[in-house]
C-alpha cells in the first residue's frame, strides 16, 4: 500500500460525498436536526439529555457507562434527566438565575454530568475546571468568571482559595462532609429534597452555556465563552467525523476540564443519542486497552500523547485483547505522527482519523472524514461549511505550499462569541475577516492542511495548552526565583516538556534539592502539567530592551539553532 495515502476502508462507514458537500452545504441544512426547529424553544441541555429520554424508543436506553477503578455504574437518557432536574432544582433553591456562572472543579464522575446539564437547564453557564488544578489556577478562574457557585468534592476543597472571592456565594460539596458553615451546600442530601421535575430555561441560541479557560503566550489564562448554538456543529461533527451511529458504544479519552472532553465528551455523542464510555483514573496502556475490550468499544476518540505510549508499549500487547468492536478511530491535540498512524494500522488493523480545532473554535474545523483518502501527517480538510486558509501577517490568502498562519473564515457555528472580561484580547484573533490561529502551516494543491508549528510561544505537552507567562510568574514567587523564561522543548513521548530557565536571589546556591524545591513549588501551586520537567540557572534572562523575555532565543540556545534577529536583546 501507498504510505503517503490510504484510502477510506470499505465497512460500516458513514460514506458521504464530502466533496460535493463542500461545494454545496449550508448549516442551515443541520436545524432540521433539533427540536427547537419546530418548538422554537432552545437548550442544548434538552437536545444532549432531554430529548432521549422524551423518547420511548431511547428512554432507557444507557447513555453512561461510568467505569473508575473503585466505581462501575450506568446511566439511561431518563436517569440523566432526572438527576440533571434535581440538580437544576437545587440551583434554583439557593438563587442561581440564567447567565451567572456556576464552576465545577471535581474528578469525571456520574455525579459531575447531572451537575453540568443542572447547570445548562437553569440557563447558567458553566465553567469545568481540570481536577490536577492547584489553589492558584482555581483562584485566577474563579476570580475573572466572577462564578458564583462552585460544585467541587471535599478532597480537593484544599485547594480552593477561602479568600480574595467575593462572588462566590455557596460550595457545593459531593461527597462525605461535615462542613457546618451555611456557605456549602451538601451533595447528597440537598438532591434527595429536590424534585425531579424542572421546567427547562429556554434560552436564545446566543446565549451562553459555556466558560473554557485556556492559555496564551502573555496573560492570565482566558476565558473561552461558548453559546448554545454550538449545538449545530457539534452534531454534525459527531455525525460526519465521528460517524457516530445508534448502536456505537462511544469513548473519548478527554477531561471535561478540557474542551475536547466536553465538545465530545458530552455534547457530541448525546446529541447523537449514542452510549457513552467515561473512565476515571490514571492512564495505562493496559487498563485502557481493557476499556476498549470490555466495554465493546466501536468509536473512540483520543490523543497522540496516549497513542504513542501505546506504540512504546509494543505491537504485541493489543493481540491479547480483543479489539473487533472497534471500529473507529481518532485523535486530537497535537500533531499525529505518521508512525502512530503505521501502528494503528497494523496492531489495530484501523486507520487512525486526526482531526484540527482549539478551544476558541468550539468543534472540529480541519479532519479526517471516514470517507476520504488520509495522507499521513495531514490534519485533513475542512468540514463542510468552513473555509481555511494559510495567511500572512497583514490577513492575506497565500498560495499553497508556502507556510504561513492557519486561518479559518469567520461566521462557523461554534466560533467562540467573547474571551470573558477581555474585548481586546477577543478582537485580536481577527484578521480581514478571517479567524487567525496561530498555529504554522500549509495547505497542498488539494486542500489537505499541513501543521507545521505554534507562531507563538504556547506550550503543547501532552496534548495539554501550558501559557509560559503563568509558568514564570508561579516560578518567580518562589523565594529563591529573581527571573524566569519558559519554552517548550521537543520530547518523542511527550510533544513538548515545559524547560524553565532562572536566575537566583542573592544568598541562594544553585543545587539538585534547590532546583526540585522549585519544581514542586509549582507543583503544588500551579498544576502538576504546568510543572517544568527541566530547570536550569543561568546568570541572566535575555530580554527586550522593553522588558519582555526573548523566549524565542532561549529556545535557539536550547536547541542549537542559529539565533535570528537579537537587534532588540537588552544590553
Ligand atoms: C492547539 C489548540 C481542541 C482540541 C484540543 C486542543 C494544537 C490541536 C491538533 C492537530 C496538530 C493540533 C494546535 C492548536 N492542535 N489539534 N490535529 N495537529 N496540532 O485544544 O488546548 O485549545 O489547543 O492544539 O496548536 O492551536 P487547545
């Protein structure tokens, strides 16, 4: 077989002409999807949840399957509904009102999915936040969301700041407590009071729903604000790429804290009525595996990070499970290197399908649909409905094969509507009309998209966005800390690993105990992906003679390459 191109396979695929589709498909095509397109009365929470259980062919059908490993429980669409109403009732006891923002900061859990489309039913947007988050990161989110209840358990209540948030009125805790003040509300006890009947806030389809905070090169993290009418692209993404139909047994890898685990974590597979797998607890090759066999998993959705842990792992080891179920695979995050492809086809006999989006995009934009030809290394076309191209600084279209920055046409379904509290730094991803990505690539004559890098100094490490800013400024409240710069340096495993370099106080001595202090120190105060896996002390940041750190030429020295323009470098 051609390496450079494999063809779509034969089987049980959604073999749609694309193609033709691109010439000719407008979303509004997708409204006759929902309900809302006869009722006029819109929630995503009733189209992913609601709407199943309305259904006496669905009703009962098992839309969880939870499995941890001190946990195994299921879910249908009508025990969904109920626990999310309950929760929607309690929210309303204690005042929460369309718009307000209500956090969860707790572990994947059925727990969590009753408590997230509460949250949507009241109207309320919600703000996942990834359980490995330390006080610092809850606090900086808390405090710009301005969230004024939090869903999180009593294990990681520690690490929720008990100052400086003035708006947050009350803590739901789920879980065993003895938390007295009437600032927390108990889990468990508040939803066996509540009624499981709750009459849906409906809502525009601009409204918002959801709050994702992700990081830049400069700043504080932002917060990503998503409305209800990314309904319309989830759908059709989980339709067309995830080829999502009514018996598939579904799983996507991703945390709910990242957007991945709730476009399709969540939204994507319950909008199809389709079962959905959700595990808890550390990766292994084996254990998952174990969870693909176990559960019978035929569509699965994942990340090159786990994916090359699973080639390390060896070619022999998926022979010892079964795997027939399977029948689709994914990944998203970072760039998919043809050898984890070569793998897939051989240890898994399965094309693996990369697919292209951000935080900021909402759903899938540039993919690998079933039906077509991959080409290794490719990201793959747009979906229907979306125009990309290659720009240049000043927003205009270059030819093909040349390498410029990644942009998409505005106007797609899920395009993020604001960055919270941040107007400026919204309007500065827009360019002639066109959404600029900051990511490097290139598109061949044929239309596939290329990935070549971040134009940016965002951090990619496992798949998982790191802003170096926050890294430093974490770094620099260390005692010991006077300056810092943060790069992400190439690793096979990993993508990127996050290198810190520092200089010292006066009165402090470089050692291996120092330096792991300070590891920790961000550790603890940050979150354990945020955490520099390499520290190393020099006599002195370069910088601009603005101020600003030259992170770029920290990465040349790092990597040996030939410096560039320092015409700016401070004395
Ligand atoms: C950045 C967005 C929403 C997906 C999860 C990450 C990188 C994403 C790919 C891919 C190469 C990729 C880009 C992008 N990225 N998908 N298929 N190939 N790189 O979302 O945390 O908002 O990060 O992840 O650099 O800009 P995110």
């Amino acid at each position: 077989m051609d390496m450079q191109k494999i063809p779509a396979r034969e089987g049980n695929h959604n073999l749609k002409d694309y193609q033709k589709m691109r010439e000719s498909f407008s979303w509004d095509d997708m409204k006759k999807n929902f309900s809302w397109s006869e009722t006029g009365k819109v929630n995503i929470a009733y189209e992913t949840i609601d709407r199943h259980a309305d259904n006496p062919d669905t009703k009962d059908k098992v839309a969880l399957i939870y499995s941890a490993p001190d946990r195994e429980e299921t879910r249908t669409f009508d025990e969904l509904r109920k626990e999310s109403n309950q929760f929607a009732n309690v929210l309303k006891k204690y005042g929460v009102k369309k718009g307000d923002r209500v956090f969860l900061f707790m572990p994947r859990s059925p727990e969590f999915y009753a408590a997230f489309f509460g949250i949507l039913k009241i109207g309320a947007i919600a703000g996942p936040l990834f359980e490995a988050f330390m006080e610092q990161a809850v606090r900086d989110r808390l405090q710009d969301s301005q969230a004024s209840v939090l869903v999180t358990t009593p294990e990681l209540l520690p690490r929720v700041p008990q100052d400086d948030l003035p708006d947050l009125q009350k803590i739901v805790l789920v879980g065993e407590n003895d938390e007295k003040d009437e600032k927390y509300i108990d889990y468990q006890r508040e939803m066996e009071a509540a009624s499981d009947q709750f009459d849906i806030e409906w809502v525009d389809l601009e409204d918002g729903m959801l709050l994702h905070y992700t990081s830049g090169s400069t700043g504080k993290p932002k917060g990503v604000y998503h409305v209800h009418n990314n309904m319309i692209q989830l759908y059709a993404t989980a339709d067309w790429v995830l080829d999502l139909k009514d018996d598939d047994i579904y799983w996507c890898t991703a945390d709910p804290g990242w957007v991945t685990g709730t476009s399709y974590g969540i939204f994507g597979p319950w909008l199809k009525g389709v079962t959905n797998v959700i595990r808890g607890g550390r990766f292994t090759p084996e254990s998952w595996y174990e969870t693909l066999q176990d559960n019978k998993v035929t569509v699965w959705y994942t990340a090159p990070t786990a994916l090359r842990k699973m080639v390390s792992a060896g070619e022999n080891l998926p022979e010892k499970y079964d795997l027939s179920s399977l029948r689709h695979v994914l990944s998203v995050g970072e760039p998919l290197n043809p050898e984890v492809i070569t793998w897939g086809l051989k240890a898994l006999n399965l094309r693996i399908h990369d697919t292209w989006w951000m935080t900021e995009t909402g759903a899938m934009l540039i993919v690998n649909l079933p039906s077509e030809e991959i080409r290794p290394g490719s990201m793959g076309q747009p979906i229907p409905g979306v125009e990309a191209t290659i720009v240049d600084n000043e927003g205009n279209e270059i030819p093909p094969n040349q390498m410029g920055n990644l942009a998409i046409k505005t106007g797609w379904p899920s395009m993020m509507r604001a960055i919270w509290n941040n107007p400026s730094k919204y309007e500065s991803y827009f360019v002639n009309g066109w959404y600029v990505s900051g990511d490097s690539a290139y598109r061949d004559e044929d239309g596939y998209f290329w990935f070549q890098g971040r134009l940016d100094d965002v951090i990619n490490t496992s798949g998982e966005r790191v802003g170096p800013f926050e890294v430093e400024s974490k770094l620099i409240e260390h005692p010991a800390v006077m300056e810092a710069g943060v790069i992400g340096k190439p690793d096979p495993e990993r993508g990127e690993i996050i290198k810190a370099f520092i200089t010292l106080n006066e009165g402090y001595e470089e050692s291996p105990e120092l330096l792991e202090e300070i590891r920790q120190f961000v550790k603890t105060g940050l979150s354990a992906h945020a955490a520099p896996r390499e520290l190393e002390v020099k006599d002195a940041i370069p910088k601009t003679r603005s101020g600003k750190i030259m992170r770029r030429l920290l990465k040349s020295w790092e990597l040996g390459l030939p410096t560039g323009d320092t015409s700016t470098l401070e004395e």
